[in-house]
C-alpha cells in the first residue's frame, strides 16, 4: 500500500473523531458581526490554534484591531513548496432563529431519505467544516507520515462574514511570515454532488448603507401624510431606478466599464456543467433568471455584476397596524463586480443617484460596507493543472474550473499584498443554505474533502515552487 493509501485509510478509520472536532468548533457561536459574541470569536481562535499547536504547528493568535487572526506554521522537507492556506473561523448571524429546525450552535447529522448524511450547524459550510477538512488532511498526513510533503502556513481570520476590515493590515504587517508559493483557499463549491471543482473567477464587492432622514421625528400618518416627506418613499424610489426593467441593465452611468463580454469558449464550456436555469432557481421556487436579458442563470451570477438590495428598514414592520409615517429609512444595497469594474467608482455613482432623488428636506447618510475588485485565476498555473489532477484520482471524474457569484476579497489582497495567486478548492454545495437558517454541510463533502486535500498536498509536494507558479512551463 502506498504512502497515500494509508494516510487516506488513517482519514476513513479516524472520521468519528474528525467530526467531534468539527462539532466541537461549530459550537462556538463566533458571530463576528456582533460584538456580543467578540469572546467568542476569540474562543473559536483558541479552540483552532490548540488544535494545530497539538499537530505541531508553531501556532499564534494575533491580535488585530477586531477579531484576532489565527497564524500557524509547519515547514515541509527541504526545497519543498510552502502553501498559505486561508480560511475564516467566523461566521454569519443566525437570524431568522425561528426556521431553524434544530439550535444553530448544536450540531448534528441529519440523515436524509436517501440514507445520505449532512452536519447541520451554523458554519457547517461556510466556513468551519471546510477549514477542517484541511486541518484533517494535515493531521492524517503528519500522524501517517511524520511530517508534510510540502510547508504550510495558516492564516485563519475571524473578520470574513463582516467586512474583513483587519485582514489587509494584518498581511501588510507580517508579509515576511507569509513567504509562501501559492494560496490555497476552501471557501467554495462544487457544481453539484460528486463534481469537484476549482473556482476561477470571484466576483468583486461594493457594499453601502444609506439612510434618508426627513421629518425630526415620527409623525402621524393621518396627521402629515401628504404634506410631510415619506423618506421610504423616496428611498424606493431611488432604488426602483437601479435596474432597467426591460433590459434588466443596472443603470448608473460606467457601471459596465471594465466588465468584459463572456468568450464564447468559456459559455460553451460552463453550458457543459449542466447547470441550467431549472437546475439553478427550480430548487428555490423560480423559474427566469431576473438579471440581464440575454444571459443564463449561470452566466448572471458567475459573469455578469449586478446590484441587490440586502435589506430595507424604516416605519412599522411590527404586527398589526400603526399609522405612521417615518422620520427616516434606510437600506443595504451590494454590488457584485466582475472584470476590472472599481468598487470606489461604483460607490460615488451610487450616491450620486440616492442624491438625485432627494427632493427638498430630506439628506441621505451612507456607509461604506467594504469594496473589493474581482479576481480571476489564470487555469494556465500548473498548480491548478496539479491540482485538477488530484481531485480527479480523488472523485474519480474530471474536475470543472467554475465561477462563483459570491466574494472572497483575500484573494485580491494575496495578489496585491503576499504576491500570491490563489487555488480556490471547496467542497460546498448550491443547496448548503449558508448565510440562511438550517446551514448544512453534506457529510461527504466533509469526508472526500479531507481525502481530496491530501491527493492536493501530496501533488504539490513533488514539485519544486517554479513549477507550481511558472505559467508556460511543464511542472
Ligand atoms: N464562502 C463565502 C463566499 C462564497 C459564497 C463562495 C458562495 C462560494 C459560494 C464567503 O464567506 C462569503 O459569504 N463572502 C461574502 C463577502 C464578504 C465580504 C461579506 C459574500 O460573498 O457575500
Ligand atoms: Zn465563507
């Protein structure tokens, strides 16, 4: 038996206790976006940085001015490659409580009719399950082996799900620890069940808040309705205009610049994935893609920028009926870019438009939600070739390079701020509800997540660190 078998055999015999330490970690409820839970994104930090200091990492928690990042590291044999992998320990708030069928921070394996089993917890998906199929693969590989065949570092943030504000900062200032070949990523999906993937296009992010305020306080609807501002009004108003309802085109002036038209090599190869409109927005109770005319379902969330309304507030939401009419409102908007399109750009356009539509006594506040441009992996990196390898002896078909209509702004930041590129590999599904109650994560995308991660490390392990990064040459 080779070396690999056995490190893959160690992973299947040991998969009980693989998952206790998962469920261990997805008990604590480190929502980073609310500061009620601040201790207990520092306990995720500590429960993750015991971890790897009992495999023999040489392991810190390093404060940032927010949730701290934990930092790790193992060297691998001598002139091997070194391999940065990023992943969060945070995770999203649990609201709506109520449609959860089970407590969001009480884990468990729920099976389904089919026999098949799924971890049910708040960051079983995203992103808790699948850093640990990585920390799983190295534990196997370092108990089988005595070592790793290639170096790693692992930065673990705790920012990711609310703005990543520290994270930038935090590379710049420990850029010399962060010597590495290549990043490696597990924060994304697969096309669908038993169909690996690499994920080679993120879009970028461009997020606002902004609040129209116009009485100085509430006022009775029957009182001044009419002759006072309505600032919900005016804010739909506003937000109305973003999209052409013909065309489906957001419409604030250069926001396609730099968005570049989608070749028609890579529209017949993602037509191949099979993901059509039905497979996309069946499973969710729709039927048309609502974004531009003229693209798939696929290509509007993996090609094409677009602008979302997250949330609105403002008046009486609350039960029964209240006559009001509301001093303010207020709303969260999202901008997904693709191409070079730039968030900073996008947002004074935005607020330009919200200005537009102020009518007399009434202003706008906005905040800035984080801005990040999107990234593309060029598929010529032999390590995303080795890579693509490795998943294949692993889930026995070819694996698919992918887009992705969701963000990782730290992919960016590796290019401009280590000089890394990224290798994107994760093991999620469309039907994982992450951000959403009843996250889950498939059993088997925690297990043949771990074996795949294994193949991966082992691959780039035999190659020097030119031959993962030297595009046009053979690795
Ligand atoms: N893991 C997701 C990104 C993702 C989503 C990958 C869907 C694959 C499929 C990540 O944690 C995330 O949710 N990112 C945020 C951006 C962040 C800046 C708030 C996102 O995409 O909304
Ligand atoms: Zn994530």
């Amino acid at each position: 038996m080779s070396d690999i078998d056995v490190v893959l055999r160690r992973l299947d015999e040991t998969s009980d206790a693989c998952l206790e330490r998962l469920f261990a970690f997805l008990r604590i409820p480190s929502i980073s976006a609310q500061p009620a839970h601040a201790m207990d994104c520092q306990a995720a930090a500590e429960w993750l940085s015991a971890d790897l200091t009992s495999m023999g990492f040489a392991t810190e928690i390093c404060p940032t001015g927010g949730h701290p990042v934990v930092l790790a590291r193992r060297d691998g044999p001598a002139g091997a490659p070194h391999v940065l992998f990023y992943g969060h320990y945070d995770v999203q708030p649990v609201d709506p409580l109520a449609l959860w069928d089970s407590p969001p921070f009480e884990p468990i394996l729920k099976k389904r009719p089919d026999g098949s089993e799924e971890i049910v917890a708040r960051g079983a998906a995203d992103d808790k399950g699948q850093v640990m199929t990585f920390v799983e693969a190295c534990r196997a590989l370092i108990d089988v082996t005595g070592g790793l065949p290639v170096g790693v570092t692992f930065v673990i943030e705790g920012e990711e799900e609310s703005g990543g504000e520290h994270l930038p900062g935090f590379l710049a200032s420990r850029k010399d620890d962060l010597k590495a070949d290549i990043a490696l990523i597990c924060d994304t999906g697969m096309p669908g069940p038993g169909r690996p993937a690499i994920t080679a296009m993120l879009r970028g992010l461009c997020g606002e808040e902004v609040t129209i305020h116009a009485s100085s306080c509430d006022l009775h609807s029957g009182m001044f309705g009419n002759a006072a501002r309505n600032p919900i009004e005016v804010l739909c108003h506003a937000l109305a205009s973003l999209r052409d309802r013909d065309t489906g085109r957001i419409t604030l002036p250069g926001f396609y610049d730099g968005v570049p038209d989608l070749p028609d090599t890579l529209r017949a190869q993602w037509k191949e994935i099979g993901l059509d409109d039905a497979a996309i927005l069946g499973p969710f109770g729709l039927s048309e893609p609502g974004g531009e005319k003229g693209y798939t379902a696929l290509e509007q969330i993996w090609a094409r920028p677009t602008c979302e309304i997250n949330g609105i507030t403002g008046g009486y939401a609350g039960d029964g009926f209240k006559t009001v009419l509301p001093a303010k409102a207020s709303a969260k908007v999202s901008f997904r870019l693709v191409g070079t399109q730039d968030p900073e750009k996008i947002r004074a356009e935005f607020r330009a438009r919200i200005q537009a539509f102020l009518p007399s006594d009434c202003r706008a506040e906005f905040v800035a939600h984080g801005g990040s441009c999107a990234s593309v992996v060029p598929d010529t990196l032999p390590a995303l070739q080795l890579a693509l390898g490795a998943l294949k002896d692993e889930w026995g078909v070819e694996a698919v390079v992918t887009g992705c209509g969701g963000s990782i702004p730290v992919v960016g930041d590796m290019q401009t701020i280590l000089g890394l590129q990224s290798l994107l590999i994760g093991f999620g599904l469309d039907d994982d509800r992450i951000h959403s109650p009843n996250e889950k994560y498939d059993l088997s995308s925690f297990k043949k997540g771990a074996r795949s991660w294994v193949r991966v490390l082992q691959v780039l392990g035999h190659v020097t660190s030119e031959g993962l990064t030297e595009t046009g040459k053979k690795a």
